[in-house]
C-alpha cells in the first residue's frame, strides 16, 4: 500500500523550504507518481508541441528547457535539478511550448495529470504550494531574462553560477561551496544566449579573479560573498522562506 | 573537431587557454563574429584610443582569423 517517498524526496524537502506540508500532504505527493523512468544524456523528456498528459519530475540528473530556432540555434529557457517538475505548467497548459532535454543521465517519476488534479481538489494547500512551484519558475524566468538583457557576460554566468549554488543547497545537493555541474560550456552558452567562445573567456575571468574553480563537472565558489556581489545576486527571487502560503 | 583558440587584446593581453572545437572555417568566422560582438557589448570603459584585437589561431600555431576596432573621437571647433 505505501508509495516509497523515494521519487518525491527531494521535491519534499523543496516544498518544506516554502512552507509545512502535513503527512498527509506528503503522502498524497508520493501517491500522484505512477512509474520513474530512466531518460538518457541528450534525449528529450519532453518534446515541444507535446501533450504528455502527465508531468515530469527529476529524481536524479539534470535537465533543461529549450526552444530551437529555424537554423538550429538553441535557447536554454531554464535548467531544472533533482527535486524539480521540468513540466509541472503542462498540466494546465496541456500543450507543450518548449522541450525539455536531459543533460545527463536522468531518473524521472511521472505524475499523470489526473493525479495532479486529485492533489488540487482534496489538498487545496498542497495544491497552492504546486501553484506556488509554478510562480518560482516564473521568477527564475524573469530574473534571467535581466541577466541575459542588461548584464554582461561575466555578470551573468557569475549569477548563473550563484543561482544555481542556492537552489543546490536548499535541497542538501551542495557540499559547502562545492557542487556537482553537470552542464556543458555549450550548454551554458545557450543558456546565457551567448557563443561559447563569450562564455569560455567569461569563464576564464572568473577563474582568474579567483571567484570560481570549474572543472569538468564540477564548481566551485572560492569567494561565495565576492561571487554574489559581483553577480548582484540576490536570491529574493527564489522565494526559499517558509511562510504560509 | 579542429579546436581554435580566441585571444583577445585590449589594454593587455587575454590569452585563451581552453579553446573551442569548431567544424569548419565558415563555423569559425560566424563564431568569432559573434563573440567579438558580445565582447564588444560588455566593454568597461572607453574604446577611443586602445585598439580591441581578437586573433583566432588554429592547433598548429597559424593565425586564421583577425578582427579589431577602435574608435575615433573627433572634437569639431566651435563656431
């Protein structure tokens, strides 16, 4: 009868840094996955124009939003790590507007739709904080959107770089100033809407301002408040408080 | 693939020490292009007087590409 927590754990712990979930709550979130699937590096979870019918989320690996242009130039829209829905809009918004990439080996539980509106209809809080979810990724979008606009490049992967530490260690993934990086130089480029040659001297800069170590792989934060203050990082838009929502 | 190295001069030297892999001549003059753009974009302070060079080098040493600007200020008298 018990749904292993397993799949939704981090997703859990994700959910408690915005407010408390109830055991209930956390029942009724490990009971809306029906399978998790394993989706290799480089292959679409979703595809764009896509009607999955159910939602996405990461249990292990990393992954990202994008859109193709006509001549094969590609926009990363957002990165999503363990614990995140890559997808979560789609069960609203039916239809899907971008694709969703593995950019390593992924582990993804399925969340059918009609699972979710299960969760809205006899959970209204939890429903709220799945809302809520949703809101964050728009932030993130807005917050990118400034970097990609008015930053530049070494700002930007400075933020990038400091966004992506905070979400880490909101869910336990960071060890101290160090963490895993599964994302190519290519990948942060389209990230950053940027050639990689930009980026890799952008790269450079970073590293010889002693700000970062990057290897392949892996990152770290030499100096975390020089880093955020070079970046203008501010993780407001992370909304990681708990309050009642 | 080939990799290319992109350096950059402009007061000082910016040397690329990790290079990237490119397919092909047309891949490497769209990318510098791009990349001199963005550079030029990100520039902290005045390009009147200093020149911006970027010089692209294949694996062997050989330069293949150059792309530079500098700008001009002209100070019209006045009437």
């Amino acid at each position: 009868m018990s749904h292993d927590l397993g799949p939704v754990r981090l997703l859990v712990r994700k959910l408690q840094g915005y407010d408390e979930l109830s055991r209930a709550e956390v029942v009724a979130l490990a009971r809306t996955v029906s399978s998790v699937r394993t989706v290799g590096t480089d292959q679409d979870i979703v595809a764009q124009g896509e009607r999955p019918g159910y939602s996405s989320l990461l249990v292990e690996g990393w992954a990202a939003r994008y859109k193709l242009l006509k001549d094969g130039a590609r926009q990363i829209t957002a990165i999503h790590v363990p614990g995140d829905f890559v997808d979560l809009h789609g069960f609203l918004l039916h239809e899907l507007d971008h694709g969703v990439v593995a950019l390593c080996d992924c582990r993804i539980a399925m969340a059918p739709h009609e699972r979710l509106r299960g969760i809205t209809e006899q959970h209204p809080h939890l429903g709220r904080l799945l809302w809520f979810n949703t809101l964050v990724d728009a932030s993130i979008h807005r917050e990118w959107l400034v970097a990609i606009g008015r930053m530049a490049a070494v700002n930007a992967l400075a933020h990038l770089i400091c966004e992506i530490h905070t979400r880490l260690e909101a869910i336990g993934l960071t060890d101290g100033p160090r963490f895993d990086f599964p994302i190519t130089q290519v990948e942060v480029a389209d990230a950053l809407g940027l050639s990689n040659v930009h980026v890799n001297r952008s790269s450079q800069e970073l590293r010889a301002r002693n700000l970062i170590r990057w290897t392949s792989g892996m990152i770290e934060i030499l100096d975390v408040d020089q880093l955020k203050a070079f970046a203008q990082f501010d993780p407001l838009y992370l909304y990681q408080t708990r309050e009642p929502r | 693939m080939p990799k290319y190295y992109f350096h950059v001069a402009f007061k000082g030297e910016h040397p690329d020490t990790i290079g990237t892999d490119l397919p092909d001549r047309d891949a490497v003059r769209s990318e510098a292009t791009r990349a001199a753009g963005e550079a030029l974009k990100d520039i902290d302070g005045p390009l009147v007087g200093s020149e911006w060079r970027m010089t692209v080098v294949d694996e062997a040493g050989q330069v293949v590409l150059r792309i530079s600007f500098m700008a001009t200020e002209e100070h019209p008298h006045e009437p």
